[in-house]
C-alpha cells in the first residue's frame, strides 16, 4: 500500500502542472485548444514529405527575398551561398554583386507567399459571432490538401511544468503524444517564448522566428493560433496535421520556423503543427478546423 501511495504521488507531480489550471480555468471557458486524440489514430492526410517540402519551398523563398541580409550566416555557409546564387535571377545577381546592392526590391512576406505557393493569409475580424480573431485567405486560391498555416508556440514535452502560463490561456495545443504547444502571444507566454528563442540561438544562427510574436510576422504562414472552431454553419475546410522537423533541416532555414522547444537539454526533433485543407478554399473564406477531428 505504502508503494502504491508513492507512485501516486510520483504520478501525481508529473501530470498535475497539465491538467489541473487547464481543466480548472479553460474548460468552462473556451475548449478551443483541447485536442484528444488517441494514440492510435492517424491525423496526416498528406505525407510528411509534402509538408517538408512545402516549408522548404517558402522560406527558401523567403530566404532569398531578404538575401542582403543574410551575410553574417552566407560568409559562415559558402557551399550555401552558392546554392542560393544559383537560384537567383539573373538581375537579382547583379544587384547581389554590385556595390549598390541595396536597390534590391524585397517584397513583402505576404507577396512572397503568394508568389510563392499562390495564396495569402492573414488575420482579421472572425465572420463568427463574437469568436474575436479569425484567420482568411485573403487573395488567391488554396487547392485541396495544401499546408495553409502552421500553428506557432512553446514547445512542451510530457511532464514539462506549464502551471502558470496555462492560467488563462486558450491558446494550448495538446498533440497526440502529449506534447503541447502554447501558442499565446501575450503575456509570461511571449516572455518564455522569446527567453528560449534567444537561448537557443547560435551567433547568427537563428533557430526559430520571434516575429510571430507581433503584427508582421516574417513567416506569413505562422497564423494558425488564430484559426476558429468550425461550427453547424461553418463547416471545416483544415485540419491539424503534426510535424516533427528531420535533423537535415537547413540550418540557415531555421529562422522561419515558428516554434522553439522549452526545455534545451533534451535532444528530438522540433514538433510543429500544420492546418492542411479539406478542400479547395477561394479568396475571402475563413479557415475553420474541427479541434475534436480524427482523421483516420
């Protein structure tokens, strides 16, 4: 009995951080961000291969938009630097290489997206009634089963205290596995977010984006905190699809990634969550997911 009673106890100190301010202040209010799922269902509806290949696509783009400005990491990545010259028009080359490379043109992240993948998103006033922030393609078209968004935040493995940043907080993404991912902008949220951030960074290397955190994030895909629960009206068109981001990911790359880990002595890959479309998606809808969605 005495035993028991100690791994009770045992049991009790990893879990209580997890559940006891989530179910005591965010059940009542607002369940947006309690996702159960079962540990043997599957959630991917497209393959891994295709979100890798996606995120490399726009920010490799994004990368090149801001090339001026990557000399620190280019002179440490010369092998880098010369694949990136190649991808390269060649007006961008000349104004790369001559000494007025400051009359580069750099467009916007958003226009990147779009010139990119063929679509933008941004946030704005949800169509749903008092749902607050919502998230909308706001110019082009989104087909079926493309990354549309990925869902920014602290990244806590199981056991991992949460206690104080959970109070309050509807932002707390629960994966499959257990892991979480807190996706609050404001408050101790923003502060843990940007203390890891800054930790984690190696000279010029960045390894994940802060810009999230504000109203122009660099990564214009890191929105997903802020798409909505679909409703009898508002049927889903996303769905959550999780992540885990494979060792070769480009160092220089790292930058654009929306998501930082709490705990920096524990060696994994990054977890990050996409919303992937059930359907096609024209300018001007909202994006809506079902939190509760299994897709098997």
């Amino acid at each position: 009995a005495a035993a028991m009673l100690r791994e009770l106890r045992r049991r009790w100190g990893s879990y209580k951080y997890r559940f006891v301010p989530w179910l005591a202040l965010n059940l009542r209010r607002q369940r947006r961000t309690l996702r159960y799922v079962p540990e043997s269902s599957q959630d991917k509806i497209i393959a891994d291969e295709d979100v890798f290949e996606t995120l490399l696509k726009i920010f490799r783009a994004l990368f090149i938009n801001d090339f001026n400005r990557q000399a620190d990491i280019l002179a440490l990545l010369p092998e880098v630097k010369y694949q990136y010259l190649e991808l390269l028009t060649v007006e961008q080359k000349s104004k790369v290489n001559s000494c007025h490379h400051q009359s580069q043109h750099v467009f916007s992240p958003e226009e990147v997206l779009f010139n990119t993948l063929g679509f933008t998103v941004s946030r704005d006033q949800s169509s749903l009634v008092s749902a607050g922030t919502g998230v909308f393609v706001t110019k082009g078209f989104v087909p079926k089963g493309t990354v549309v968004s990925m869902y920014p935040g602290t990244v806590y493995r199981k056991h991992e205290p949460i206690l104080f940043q959970s109070l309050g907080n509807p932002f707390i993404f629960r994966c499959i596995d257990g892991i979480l991912i807190d996706g609050n902008d404001k408050g101790l949220s923003r502060s843990v977010y940007r203390s890891c951030s800054r930790r984690d960074q190696l000279g010029p290397f960045q390894m994940s984006d802060e810009s999230w955190l504000t109203a122009t994030p660099q990564n214009p895909l890191a929105v997903g905190q802020y798409v909505n629960n679909c409703s009898h009206e508002k049927a889903a068109n996303v769905c959550y699809q999780e992540f885990d981001v494979p060792g070769h990911f480009p160092v220089e790359l790292k930058q654009y990634l929306p998501n930082i880990v709490y705990s920096h002595d524990i060696e994994s890959h990054l977890r990050c969550v996409v919303l992937v479309t059930l359907r096609d998606i024209n300018q001007g809808e909202e994006l809506f997911s079902h939190y509760y969605t299994v897709v098997s």
